[in-house]
C-alpha cells in the first residue's frame, strides 16, 4: 500500500541562511542519498544551492515543495514472523 501527499518546507532567515538549511534538509533524504553517490557532494550541494537561491522572495521564508510518498507493508494473515 502506498500514498503520495504533496508538501511544504519552510526555512526562516535566522542564524544559518535559509538555502544552506534547505539544502542540509534536502540532502537528509533517500533519493538524495543516492543523488550524491552519482554526482558527488559539492556538485549536489551547489545545484541544490542554486534551486534554493531561484526560490528566495523578499520577506518571505524559503518555501520547498516536495513530493512525499509513503509506503505500508503488512504480515499476511497467519504468516509466522521470521
């Protein structure tokens, strides 16, 4: 069973700068765990950086939207846990 749900990430200015949190957030999941075994770290942290920077509106937080989806699994009836 799966479900996909669309989502936001919010990043205030306050100490580190916003595109610096989001990138570390971004860098944080799975699929980019495997982005940056294919590209490497500084390639995925610039463009990351750069995506960020293209979202930055005066007065306004950073906002990411990203596309989450989750996934449940379950033991059939009567199976015998390993």
């Amino acid at each position: 069973m799966d479900s996909a749900a669309s989502s936001a990430w919010r990043f205030r200015s306050s100490g580190t700068s916003p595109t610096q949190r989001c990138t570390r957030a971004l860098a944080s999941t799975g699929p980019a765990y495997e982005a940056i075994q294919n590209v490497g770290e500084a390639e995925f942290h610039r463009a990351a950086v750069e995506q960020a920077q293209g979202q930055l509106r005066d007065g306004l937080p950073l906002r990411a939207e990203i596309n989450v989806v989750g996934y449940l699994a379950r033991k059939p009836e009567g199976a015998q846990r390993a």
